[in-house]
C-alpha cells in the first residue's frame, strides 16, 4: 500500500496536466479537468488559470533551457520547417521524452535522437546538428583530467614506450556524419547560407582542453586510432594496428604524428594508478 | 538562532558573475550555490566554486530534492549531493518543501502541496529519510504558489513549522514567497512570519517578483520590492540575526547591481539590529568616507 494514497493520487493527476503547457488544447483541457479537482478558486483566477499557470512557465522553463543547448538546430527547424516549428516541435519531443533527470540542462538529451527519428529525407542532416550540439555539452562538463604532457613522455624510459597506456581525457567524443554537420552548425549559428547538402560528410572529434571545448575534423585513420585508444590500447598496440593500415614504414611515423598532435590538443589523460 | 553560523548578506552563485568572481573579491559575506548546476563531472563552474568557496562560505541550495512527491526517494540524486556536501562543505544544505514530479518525471518547478496531517506525515518521514543519507540537516525553504487546495486543514506556516518540529530540520523563510503567496491566496503575511519558530529560522531569502494583475509571479528578475523590504525588517525583528541571501535568476545583472542589493539588506540589517552584518559589511563600513 502506497503511503500518502490520496496525495499520490492528486500528484499523478496534477502532473499529466501541468505537461500539457505548450499544447494548443491546453486550456481546454484544463478547464475540463479542474471542477474535479479540490484546487480553490476565487474572484481573481478559477482552478484552471491557476493550473494554467504552472502548465505555462514548466513549458517555457524547459523549452528555454533546450533551446539554449541547440541554437543550431533551432535556427535548422525554423528554417527548413517555418519560423513558429521549433515550439510545437518540442512539445512533440516532450510529449515521447518527458524530462526526468533532475538536472534540467538534461531536458535535451534525448532529442538528437528524436530528431533523427522524426527528420528523414532531405531533413534527415538536423539530427546531425542536434547530436553535433550535445555533444558540445557533454564535453563542457565532462570530468577533468591531468592531461598528459610532452614531458612526461620524455621522463619515459624507451623500455617502458610499447607499455605505454593511452587514455583518453573524458570529455573526447567522436562523431561521424554523412554531411558536413560542423561547417552547417557554424553557418547556422552565425545565420549564413548552408553548404551544399550533396557535400562530403565529416568525422570529428570534439573535447575540452582547459574549460573550452573544441571540435576538429579528422581523417578515418585518426578517427579509428582514437576509438582505439577510448577502448584501451598501449602504444605497442595502437602502433602494430597502424602497420595493419598504412603503407609499409610509416606505422612509426604516423603513430609520432597522431601522438604529437593528441598531446599539443591534450586528448589524452595522465594515467591513475589505484594505490 | 538554529544551530548555523551567522553569516550575514549573501548572494547567489551565477554562471554571468563567474569570470568577476575569479578576479575580484564581491562585497557580500557568503554565496549560496545552485545543487544542481554543479552536479557535473567537471568543468569551469566546479572550479568556479572551489575557488569562490576557497574565500568564502557557501551554501548549497537544491530544486529538485522533491521531498514532497510520492515517488520514491531519488538515490542517485541524493549520493551526488551528498557527494558534492563532502568536496564544498557547505554551511548547510537547503531544498524547498515541494513537489517537483512523479512517475519518475520532472516538471522542473516548485509545486505546492496540499497542507494535511497526512501529507505532513508524508513529508516530515522523508525529510528524516535525507536528513540520514546526508548526515545533516535539512533546511526547508517555503515556495511561492499559484494554487492552493481546498482540502488543506493547516495552514502553509502551520504546516512548515510543525514538519520543522516534528522531521527536526530547519527553515529557510523566502520572505518574498510569503509575500507572494500571501497576495494570490488572500492571507496575512505578518501573520506567516510570526508563525516561524525562531530557533529553527537558519536563512532568510530575498528576491524579486513581477505583478501580473490577478497574480503575483516570483521571477527573481527584479530588486526585492518595497514591501517585501518591509516585511523583511519584520521578520529580523521577529526572528533574530537570520542570515540573509539575495537571489536574481532572470536577466541576471552585473555583480555591481547585485552588490548594492546586498548593501541594501546590510542597511535594513543594521537597522533592526544595530550593527552591520557579516564580515562583508565591517570590511565595507571600514572602507566608507565619513559622512
């Protein structure tokens, strides 16, 4: 037996209609349920506009605080769907991922995969934005790190090189899109015409070096050495796959470059021995 | 007084105020941190906090405790604050007596709730179910609301200082919520705060709201208005040297503004008690011109 019966009843009530702000039915539907419901009314506002008036500002807290973390692919909805798209569009999203987390900069985290679900066809690129977005997010809070500096490789031992475990800093993300999700993200934020659609798709990585978060395009070699390397890999490893990969000799050298640049754009992360 | 330090005028921690923050000291004795903006892994804002906590108290004021709803206990939730409680330490920890989902949903907002023996049973069992995962108490702070149920049979001050008594936490007295709620539901205001048990009052809220005609909203976009300043010097002269903090949350201002609305507090402060509050306010008496 559930504790506070009565109480739970009402809350379970109060919450389906307080999710309806934004909905273009919602006063009606206020209206209809709140006779029923023991929420007092006086000279100024009846039960509904007092319900009304929670169902609004939970709506325009939320969209506000999604449409913080996707200014691009807001202006991607406006413009390919009409300039009043982006609000009905996330009461849609709402409606299938009501948030949950009790962070609300979480409201969003779903919606680059609805996005993908609901923009097919020629709009199927704005759930490479929304997904490009998120995970600027993620990066921004992504837990810090030491991160492993040139020094610390010289003080190696050259023994102690094909031992060498390679860890990523936690806020590395990879992506991969069929279109060029970066150069469209940038010119949708600084309000530009968009790049050609038929334009060659792009892989990136995206990572926080001090408290600024980057994103890069990288070559499917880099891209491949750096999913490694966030599976777990020593650099003995990570240098017989690249032998696997490119052309006779240049294992060595390619691996020295990768490494330079990882260590220059601090990808990866000073090691933690468990005492 | 409760069993908290007195820490005088405060402000809230915002995102607008960080990079001032890290560069100059703030003329207030204390910051009041948003839980849930640093339950993260890392980033600028927890080294934000580390630093300003480094020069001053702070307290963590959470939104989404929900000690009201009939959900179960979010543990997850509770493991982060406390984990956060541990890395700050801060002078207490606050949340608000509200709802804010259920059915595992979050709606994000303070919803009030129906002011009953059994809802205070319900209540006053949780708090006491956090009070012991934290390992400290709780400080309870009132909402401001735009409904009300017609089944109530306490109360809103009532209800809050009974829970206090009965789950033993604390209260924080929005002081600009009792005045808000006191407009939208027709009842005294005074009669709210002389209600509060002084012993249990550790922390007074301050903030400002937007007239709307039928209804007050408590927007935290504006300076406190005069008569919440009223009632303000009310509830220092009713309930002690209660330490006060200064929220603004929308169209946040420069630190300057909020500086002055703290310097405004200090002034109301001192005139009830006679004496400035908080270290902020000796520094900045010491440093004024004479008149």
């Amino acid at each position: 037996m559930p504790r506070a019966p009565r109480l739970r009843e009402l809350q379970h009530e109060l919450e389906t209609l307080l999710s309806l702000g934004g909905d273009p039915d919602c006063e009606q539907r206020l209206g209809r349920a709140a006779p029923s419901l023991p929420i007092r009314s006086d000279h100024r506002l009846d039960g509904a506009a007092r319900l009304a008036i929670y169902a609004e500002m939970i709506f325009i807290r939320i969209r506000d605080a999604v449409t913080e973390d996707f200014p691009a692919t807001r202006a991607a909805i406006e413009s390919t769907t009409g300039s009043d798209a982006w609000e009905p569009l996330l009461r849609a999203y709402l409606r299938v991922h009501p948030t949950s987390d009790p962070d609300l900069r979480r409201a969003g985290r779903d919606l680059p995969a609805y996005l993908r679900a609901a923009c097919t066809g020629p709009a199927a690129w704005i759930g490479d934005v929304a997904e490009l977005e998120w995970a600027l997010v993620r990066a921004f809070e992504a837990a810090d790190a030491v991160p492993l500096a040139v020094a610390d490789l010289e003080a190696l031992p050259p023994e102690d090189w094909p031992a060498l475990r390679l860890r990523a800093v936690p806020s590395l993300l990879l992506l991969e899109h069929a279109v060029p999700a970066d150069t469209i993200h940038r010119r949708l934020v600084d309000g530009e015409p968009l790049p050609d659609p038929n334009e060659a798709g792009c892989r990136l990585r995206v990572w926080r070096q001090g408290f600024t978060v980057y994103q890069r395009r990288i070559e499917p070699i880099e891209q491949a050495a750096l999913a490694r390397v966030l599976h777990g890999t020593d650099f003995a490893s990570l240098c017989e796959w690249l032998a696997e990969r490119v052309p006779e000799g240049e294992a060595s050298q390619t691996a020295l470059r990768l490494l330079q640049s990882w260590l220059a754009d601090e990808l990866l992360a000073v090691e933690v021995r468990e005492a | 007084m409760p069993r908290t330090a007195a820490l005088g005028i405060g402000i809230g921690l915002r995102t607008r105020h960080f990079g001032e923050l890290l560069e100059r000291r703030a003329r207030v004795d204390w910051f009041e941190a948003i839980s849930e903006n640093f339950m993260m892994d890392g980033g600028r804002p927890l080294h934000v906090l580390e630093r300003v906590r480094r020069d001053y108290p702070v307290v963590l004021h959470g939104v989404s405790l929900s000690i009201g709803t009939t959900d179960p206990l979010d543990r997850t939730y509770l493991a982060k604050l406390r984990a956060l409680a541990a890395r700050f330490e801060p002078t207490w920890v606050s949340d608000h007596l509200c709802w804010t989902g259920v059915r595992g949903h979050n709606l994000h907002d303070l919803l009030p709730l129906p002011w009953t023996e059994e809802v205070l049973e319900h209540v006053a069992e949780r708090v006491g179910r956090v009070q012991d995962a934290l390992g400290r108490r709780l400080v309870l702070e009132n909402v401001s609301s735009y409904l009300s149920f017609s089944d109530s049979t306490l109360s809103e001050w009532e209800f809050l200082a009974a829970l206090a008594e009965r789950a033993d936490c604390d209260i924080l007295l929005d002081v600009n919520n009792v005045y808000v709620s006191a407009f939208n539901h027709d009842f005294d205001a005074l009669r709210f705060i002389d209600a509060m048990p002084p012993e249990r009052v550790a922390q007074i809220h301050l903030a400002g709201h937007s007239d709307h005609g039928t209804h007050l909203l408590d927007t935290h976009d504006a300076p406190v208005a005069s008569a919440v300043w009223d009632l303000y010097a009310h509830a220092l002269r009713r309930l002690g040297r209660v330490p006060t903090l200064i929220e603004w949350d929308g169209d946040v201002p420069p630190l300057e503004r909020l500086e002055a609305e703290a310097e405004r507090a200090r002034e109301v402060f001192a005139s009830v008690h006679g004496a400035e509050a908080g270290a902020a306010g000796k520094a900045h008496a010491a440093s004024s011109p004479a008149a």
